[in-house]
C-alpha cells in the first residue's frame, strides 16, 4: 500500500526544501533537516485511530513511510499510561500519570524511532543500519534489523551497562565499543555513515528516526481521552524525545484530534552530564558541551545534545522548566516508583519521576496540574546499580527461621 500522502525533508533553520531523499543537514545553513507533509496528510479522524491495532502505527498518516509494506514492526508503542495514585500521594500532587515505556519490545522508548527507521532503510534501499548508542538504541536497532533481516552495526561507548550490550548482540549486531564517550561513538558513526553507506538510524536516518517518538505524545493525548495534559516531564539526553513529544501533540491539535492544548514541556537530566538544563536554568542560548559526563546514568549522558537548542526553544515556548538530578536522586526514585506502583525502570527512565518530586518541593510545579511523567526504560538492564536493598534476608530452612526474619 501506498499512501497518498507526500513526504519530504525540509531545513528547521532556513526552511529550505528537501525532496523524500537521504539526508539529515542542510547545505545552505547546516541546519537539521526534519519532516514535512503534504496538507492532506492529517485526513484521519478519532475513530478511524482507535480502530487500528494497538502499535505506534496506528498513528500512520503522522508518519513518514510511505510504503506500508516496508513497514518493520516488532510491537513498538501503545504503551500504557497509567494512573499513578499511590505515588501521587507520596510526592504530594493530586493528578499524576505514568507512561510506561519500560513494556516496549526490547524494553525502552527507543523502539519507536528505530521502528521507523529501520523501516525507512528498508524503503530506500539500504543494505545495512546501525546507529550510535548510549545502551538502549542499541538493543531497538538490533532488534528491528533482526526483523528485517539485514545487517546491524552499533557504536557505543565502551563505558555501557553489559546488559546491554549483550542483548544488542544477541538480535545478531556487530558491537563496536569505542574507547571515548558517547560523542566520540557519535562521531565515528557519522563517518560510517558518510564513508561506508550504512544508514545510522540517528544520524543519516534522524529526520525520520525522530518522527517514531512523536507517537508518544500522540498516545498521551489518545489516553487521556484526547486531550493533553498540563505537563509532560522527559527523560533528556540528545533533546530529540522531548521535541518529538511536543511536535506530536501540536500536530494531534492540528489535525483537529485535540483543542487548545497547553502543555508545559520539561525536560530532566543527570546533574553529571546536564547541558539543557544547565543552559536554561542560566537563561542562556547558548549551550556548552558536557566534554566528559560523570554520571551513573549512561543512557542519558550525551555530552553534546543534538537537538540541544530545538528542546531548548520548546522549553521556554511551552512555559516549561528543566532540572537536574544527582545519581542517588535517581536511584531513589526507581525505588519509589517500583515500590508504590510497580513498575521497574532504569534510574534513565525514573529521572522523570525524581524531577517530579523536585519541582514539587521547589514549588515550581503546582500540587494540582496533571503531569505525565514519561517513564523511558526498563530497570532491569541496569539492576546492578541499585544499591542492595535492606529487604533481603537468607534463612535457614525452618519455620523458626521465618519467624526470626521477620519478626512475627
Ligand atoms: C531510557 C532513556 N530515556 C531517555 C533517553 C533520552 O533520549 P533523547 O536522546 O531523545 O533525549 C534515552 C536516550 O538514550 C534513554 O535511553
Ligand atoms: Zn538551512
């Protein structure tokens, strides 16, 4: 199947058109290339969605395949979002939700952008993909190149959990664990891509590869009964998850699925490698690269964001804040969210639930707005972080045994 609606890439800078073709900078300004559509791409109404099979492409008319058939889906997306009564409690609000993006194929949101990626590389032809990773896009780009049947080849920095480095090589890639961080991993990437024709998911794929987590936010509006909340709180590294976010959710509104939305985007990153942050607490424009990230959270230490200054510009444009959280303020917050709604993430993916508490506490977010903290990835990759917790005991094979242990 075809779909009618064009595709093509266009400058975020200068606005200078691209046609449907390869290519993620513009050679007039060096700006980032992102997707546009043809107007009659938003013909699609509630009901014609809901219909669809529960996957992140139902959202098919905001996506930008235009060959079905190309189409690499493994169960990306239709995560659900969950009430969060319980934690709501404990943190002081009164209405708080939970994306849980911990339950997608290979167990992080990254399943959505490599979806449609790796479908993207199937469409123009190209014989091999990979990507640079901090440790979750690796195992998502493995896992959908599995499907696909076509080569993997993951940059990452060497400094990875094993967890995930093991299972990005069990999908069948070839791992290259660069000795430097992940900029230096991103680097090498780019030249690949450049000199080896391999399609690097976010970097010659990106204006594409992007467009997968928009569905997030489109999910967040469908489940909340077509609206969007008064504020979404990001776990933050290249910047690309949270604008993919906000661009979803405007053009849900676009397209006539949702009114007058006015959500407050913020983004949370670990205090070790927080450049966003750091550039919008300042109120500067200007953001400095992280050159070398000390931080425990490895899947959001990218020193040198990529869509830095885009997740920026929405921060201030959506009334938004950002803040940074220590290592511990992190591994807290797992627990917290593990022990009062019983879902597991990485201290990555739980960031979001350690902003909330923050910003609770600074009064900069008002015990009554709707927050969705977005919950990006699984705990159980990085379960040799937490600290051994003080429930464990071991006993003897006896009643009394119970007994002593527990005192009861
Ligand atoms: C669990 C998790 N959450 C959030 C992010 C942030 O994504 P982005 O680079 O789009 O800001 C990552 C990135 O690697 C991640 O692994
Ligand atoms: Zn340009």
């Amino acid at each position: 199947m075809l779909s009618g609606v064009q595709v093509f890439l266009r400058c975020r800078e200068c606005g200078k058109p691209f046609g449907h073709v390869l290519a993620h900078v513009c050679d007039e300004c060096f700006g980032a290339l992102e997707a546009a559509y043809s107007p009659d791409r938003y013909s699609v109404s509630r009901t014609m969605i809901e219909a669809r099979p529960p996957s992140m492409w139902r959202y098919w008319e905001f996506l930008p395949l235009l060959d079905a058939s190309k189409k690499v889906d493994i169960g990306a997306g239709y995560t659900p979002l969950l009430r969060a009564e319980r934690l709501a409690k404990k943190l002081g609000v009164t209405r708080l939700y939970i994306k849980n993006d911990t339950v997608n194929p290979t167990f992080s949101f990254k399943d959505r952008p490599s979806s449609l990626a790796v479908s993207k590389a199937r469409e123009f032809g190209l014989g091999s993909v990979g990507c640079a990773s901090t440790g979750n896009l690796a195992g998502a780009t493995a896992a959908h190149a599995a499907s696909a049947g076509i080569p993997c080849y993951v940059f990452m920095p060497n400094s990875v959990e094993r967890t995930k480095i093991k299972q990005a090589a069990l999908y069948g890639a070839e791992i290259l664990l660069v000795q430097g961080t992940y900029d230096d991993a991103n680097r090498l990437a780019a030249l690949a891509a450049d000199r080896l024709g391999i399609g690097i998911v976010n970097v010659n794929l990106r204006p594409y590869y992007v467009e997968g987590s928009k569905t997030m936010g489109l999910e967040i509006a469908e489940q909340l009964g077509w609206r969007a909340p008064d504020r979404i709180i990001v776990p933050t590294a290249s910047g690309a998850l949270l604008s993919a976010i906000f661009k979803g959710i405007n053009e849900a509104e676009q397209a006539g699925l949702i009114r007058d939305s006015n959500v407050a985007m913020t983004c949370a990153q670990p205090l070790g490698c927080s450049p966003i942050v750091k550039a919008f607490r300042e109120r500067t424009d200007r953001i400095e690269p992280v050159r070398h990230p000390d931080t425990v959270v490895q899947s959001l230490a990218i020193g040198d964001p990529g869509d830095g200054y885009q997740a920026l510009k929405i921060l201030k444009e959506s009334g938004g804040t950002a803040v940074a959280l220590t290592d511990d303020e992190c591994l807290e917050a797992v627990e917290l969210l593990a022990s009062t709604e019983g879902i597991f993430a990485e201290p990555g993916g739980a960031i979001s639930v350690a902003a909330l508490k923050k910003l609770v506490e600074l009064g900069e977010v008002g015990r009554d707005e709707e927050v969705v903290c977005c919950v990006t990835g699984t705990g159980l990759k990085t379960v040799e972080l937490q600290p051994e917790p003080n429930r464990v005991k071991t006993i003897p094979p006896t009643l009394e045994g119970v007994r002593k242990a527990l005192n009861l």
